[in-house]
C-alpha cells in the first residue's frame, strides 16, 4: 500500500484494543472504542523476570505440544540439510576462514550447533521417563567446550550431523504429554545444578538451532550460496 494511502487511513481510521472492526474517528463510537482498556494475555510476564512453569497454559487450547515438538524436530532435519548442501559447495578453507562469527567460521558453527545439541540431548536422556531412543548417546562423551572444533572436515560433521538428526526425530516422536510436564533436574557445563520445565527446556533446545543456523545461513550467503527457503511455514499444512 502507497505511504501516502496508508497514512489517509491511519489518520481516518481507529482500530480498538480488544481486535474488532475499524472505526472512524468521526463516529460517536470512537471514544468509547479508544477508551477501552488494552487486553492482556494470561501468561504476560515483564521482560526482566524469568518462567518457572509456575504459570499454566489456558485450559482452552488448539495446540497439541507433542505436534509441535515432532514439527520442530522434522524441521531441524529439513534446515541441516538445505544449510551442509550450500557448505558442501564452498573449499575447506573457506569453511575454516574466520568470518567475525560467534563461533569464527560456518566450520566452527556448525561444530558449535552439533555440540550444543549433544549436551542437551544428554541432558534430556536424565528425564525420569528414561527415553530409550536416547540410549545411542551413552556412546557418546559429554561435550566440555561448545567452542571446540569436534569435528575438523565437513564430510565427518555432515555423517555425523545425518545420524543425529534422525535420532532427534525419534526421540521426540517417542514422547507423550505426561513428559512434557515433569521438571528436568540437571548440571550446567560450570557444573551448577539447575531444575527446570522440560517442555520449555524442549523449546529452547529448537530455539538455540534456529538462533545458530540463522548465523550460518547469513554466512553462506555472504559466500555467494543461498540455501533458500528457510521458513517454517514451508513444512506446516
């Protein structure tokens, strides 16, 4: 819409608070309608304080979180992919060339990313439901250093990349509602305990993915590869 056709309706045109029909400034109803209070979902919290589960979701919901978890995890998958064939075309030393990232280079945050997920995941096999699909990973140690270069060419990191995922996938299509509910009792890699939500422990694990392959996505592209589409939205019907 043309800036000037935007701002006519703007200046002509009051919106309320609570989502009903536009109303015209002129109308007897616009004073009513701009003095009504501003509505507040039940679980606002200031941005300065932190969630402890404390706070139940809305008993009415659509939202089936156990839906939403298998999305994530598909998700996960269909974004590596795209993001290793886009690195797979650059040379080895361009995937090591320091690019002023969080983790230097797109070699560095991809190791950083596959770190990170092995440390939650491990975390995760602690839940009390015992998750079997967990299991592979007792193999596996404990990553120390979320900047260390696990994995130093792209070939061993893409295998290796290719079997977590997929072990992702099962893991959470294995979970059930009751999981989701419990609190998760573990240690931080500074070794402080910590017990929190596992349902949002859940969401920041998919959160911290999205956050780093954003970075990397940015990277290749900068390189002259873009993976495509990246959106969500792609894989929701």
């Amino acid at each position: 819409m043309p800036a000037i056709a935007a701002l006519a309706i703007s200046s002509c045109c009051y919106r309320p608070p609570n989502g009903a029909r536009c109303v015209s400034r002129d109308s007897p109803f616009a004073s009513v309608a701009s003095a009504a209070p501003p509505l507040t979902e039940p679980n606002d919290r200031r941005a300065d304080t932190s969630y402890d589960g404390a706070i139940a979701p809305p008993e009415s919901t659509h939202v089936n979180r156990l839906e939403q978890i298998a999305l994530m995890a598909t998700y996960n998958q269909w974004m590596n992919r795209k993001v290793y064939d886009a690195a797979a075309k650059l040379t080895d030393a361009e995937l090591r060339m320091d690019r002023r990232a969080f983790f230097g280079s797109i070699l560095g945050t991809l190791n950083h990313l596959t770190l990170g997920d092995t440390a939650w995941l491990k975390r995760f096999a602690q839940h009390p439901a015992g998750h079997s699909a967990l299991a592979p990973l007792s193999a596996i140690a404990a990553p120390t250093d979320l900047k260390h270069l696990a994995f130093a060419n792209l070939h061993e990191l893409t295998t290796h990349r290719a079997w977590l995922d997929r072990l992702i996938i099962d893991w959470a299509q294995s979970l059930r509602e009751p999981d989701l509910d419990l609190r998760l009792q573990y240690h931080n890699m500074r070794g402080i305990a910590a017990d929190k939500p596992f349902f949002s422990l859940l969401v920041h694990f998919f959160n911290h993915q999205t956050h780093h392959r954003g970075q990397v996505t940015t990277l290749l592209t900068q390189a002259g590869h873009d993976v495509g589409d990246t959106d969500l939205l792609a894989l929701i019907d």
